[in-house]
C-alpha cells in the first residue's frame, strides 16, 4: 500500500470511487487531542494492513491550520525512504516532549502575569524553539515533495489576504512550492501568541515572491471546506483523473473525517455584560486567554461544521462526513499554550475519553455539540 511522492496535484481517488480528506483544526496545545484521535486510527488501519500502513495512504487529502498543519506535515512529508516522516503515535509524544519549551510558562502565577504583560508589547513567545524545532525535522522539503497532497491556509498581513498553500496550486503557480517548514510557521504565527513570518520563494521565472503571514487560524481554523473546495476546483478545471465527477461537487463521492482541538463553548468563558466593559487591551489579553483571537478561531470553525452538515444530508451522505470535537473544556484544558505537565496530561485523557463518546452535531442555535441517534461512538465511527 506504499504510495510515491506525489504530483503537483490532489491524487485522483485510490479506494473505490471516494475521495477521502482529512482536516485538522488549530489550537496550540491542544493539537494533542486530535493526536490521540489519529493514533487510534492509524493503529485500526494496521491491524486490516500490516504494521506499515501509515494514514497518508489512505488520505487524498490531509488539511491542517496553525497545530494542524504541523501535524498534517508530521503524517506526510517523507523520509529518506519515502515514507511518512511520523507514524501517528509518534504525535502525542512529540507534543509532550516539545510544548514546554514552546510555550515556556514561567515559574509560578508570577511567570504568568510575566508573559501577559509581555504580549501586550509584543508576541508572549519568540518562536525560535519552535522554528528550529520545524527546520529540523522538516527540513528542506518542499510542498509538491509530500506524499499526499496537503492544503494549509495562512494569511498575509501584506497583502491582505489568505494565501492558500495546496498540492494543487503549485502546478499553476510554483511562487507557492515553498518549504514546508515555512508554511508551517506561517499557519502557526498566531498573533499576540507568536512573530509574523517573512520568507521569500522563487517563480519557475525566476520572479521573487514575498510572503508576510500570520496564523491560518484567522480565516479557517477548521479548514476541511477549504480542502473540499480544492477538490472541487480541480474537478472545475476537467482534470482527467476526476472526468467522471461533475459539479455541483456530488458530496456522496467525498469521505471526510474532521477533527477539532476542543473548545470551552459549554463553559461559558465569556458573557455580554463583562464583554460590554472591554476596551483594546481587554479583548486582545483577558484571562490568560486572547478573546478576540478565541472568537475568530471558534466561529469559523464551528461555521463551516454546520455548513458541512447541511450540504452532506442535503447530499444523503451525511454517513461520509465525521466530525470529532469536543465542546467541554474547561480552565487550562481550553488553554491553547497551558504546557504545564499536568495539563498537557490531562489533554492525553481528553482525547482518550472523546474517543468513547457519542457521535455529535454542533447546533449552531446552542453552539453546543448535540449526540446523534443511533450513530454509536467516536471509536465506532472511525471503525466503519
């Protein structure tokens, strides 16, 4: 089941007529949940599959924001043999080892009240560790080097614009085959959290392109529409490989699994009439959190959950569609740079505990997450 270094391009469907996506969300620490999920499934893919088998031949698609994209990287930039530079239950314990000097906490309730003042003058974290941390495992590898093909938003505060790093657009414009390990700390560079990241790339005419970015996460931290969008534009563009699909794109050929990072909605972090007081300061830094960076991230992901529920069962596909988030942190858990040792333990558990629980829908008049009848668990999901 080994697959080569892909094209320039999203790989046509390799298992019977699906096209199957995989989308991560951002969220700093909290990308360990969606390790525990990933995990889980590469280990059931290797029982059908041998101890080899790895999630990148599975997925046409793998799409990440800011955490996730690192992720997305780990499971499909190559080694030297050209396989997965990470198995996936590699990602949690890459987490627990790096996070604490990711994010350094400082010492005591001291060391927090430090790094608060700090990022109201500039970024709580420097990002070195992290950016050499990157360079090291990613290397030099460019984007169309990946062995399945990857789709990760950024914005440019130049520009001001998303810049969508994809398979798919490098064969149109090569100014976008950029190094991974760039694009990575682009999508990562959230604001108030960590530096904007300047990089420059160069056309096949020899033209320089600047790239000025900050995190994916300000305009879709949960990026699975935007990766079902990539597959449709090729379809829109007649590529041979998917002459048989027709647009409108007919979601019941698409299999997607969409995987969040948590979020404290069900506790209520937040309320009218203490927002109702909030100057600059308070909603760039309250709490220990950002509420302006929270409710840009949250939104727009639980937006495009409800979008993708609707257009799969208005398709009568909604079985091809998995969303697994959940909806219940609470104080550190909902941290997106809490690297404490207990916390990040705890964040082990949460991803753990998700597994086991029911299949749900986000209503978007609640913004809670809702079970779904008769759908089982999480484990059972990814099993079918």
């Amino acid at each position: 089941m080994e697959r080569q270094a892909s094209s320039l391009k999203i790989q046509p469907p390799r298992y019977g007529e699906l096209i199957t996506i995989l989308s991560i969300d951002g969220g700093g620490v909290r990308g360990i949940i969606p390790g525990v999920i990933l995990d889980y499934l590469e280990a059931q893919l290797q029982e059908l599959d041998g101890e080899g088998a790895r999630l990148a031949d599975y997925f046409d698609v793998i799409a990440g924001t800011s955490t996730g994209a690192l992720i997305a990287a780990m499971l499909a930039a190559p080694n030297a043999d050209k396989r997965p530079l990470f198995a996936a239950k590699e990602i949690v314990p890459f987490y627990l080892k790096h996070c604490p000097k990711i994010f350094p906490q400082g010492c005591g309730s001291l060391g927090s009240v430090l790094n608060t003042m700090k990022s109201l003058w500039g970024p709580k974290y420097d990002g070195v560790y992290l950016h050499k941390l990157i360079r090291r495992f990613l290397g030099s590898k460019r984007l169309h080097e990946t062995l399945t093909s990857l789709v990760i938003p950024t914005f440019d505060i130049k520009q001001l614009q998303p810049v969508l790093f994809s398979s798919y657009e490098v064969s149109k414009n090569s100014c976008l085959d950029a190094q991974v390990a760039d694009i990575c700390i682009g999508t990562s560079a959230a604001p108030t959290y960590f530096p904007a990241h300047y990089f420059k790339t160069e056309g096949e005419d020899g033209r320089a392109h600047e790239f000025n970015l900050i995190d994916g996460g300000m305009v879709a931290n949960n990026p699975t529409l935007i990766a079902i969008s990539e597959v449709s534009k090729q379809i829109l563009n007649e590529d041979p490989d998917f002459i048989d699909i027709k647009l409108p794109m007919n979601y019941t050929r698409l299999l997607v699994i969409s995987l969040g990072t948590g979020s404290h909605i069900s506790g209520l972090k937040f309320d009218a009439k203490k927002a109702a007081k909030w100057g600059l300061l308070s909603w760039l830094v309250k709490d220990g959190s950002s509420p302006l960076i929270d409710v840009y991230s949250q939104g727009s992901a639980d937006i495009v959950d409800y979008h993708n529920c609707v257009v799969f069962r208005a398709w009568e596909s909604k079985e091809n569609y998995l969303r697994i988030n959940d909806d219940t942190l609470s104080g550190t858990l909902s941290s997106v740079d809490t690297s404490t040792k207990k916390n990040l333990k705890g964040l082990v558990k949460v991803g753990e505990h998700l597994l086991k629980k029911p299949v749900s829908r986000v209503n978007v008049g609640t913004g809670l997450l809702e079970p779904i009848e008769n759908a089982g668990t999480n484990k059972d999901a990814l099993k079918r």
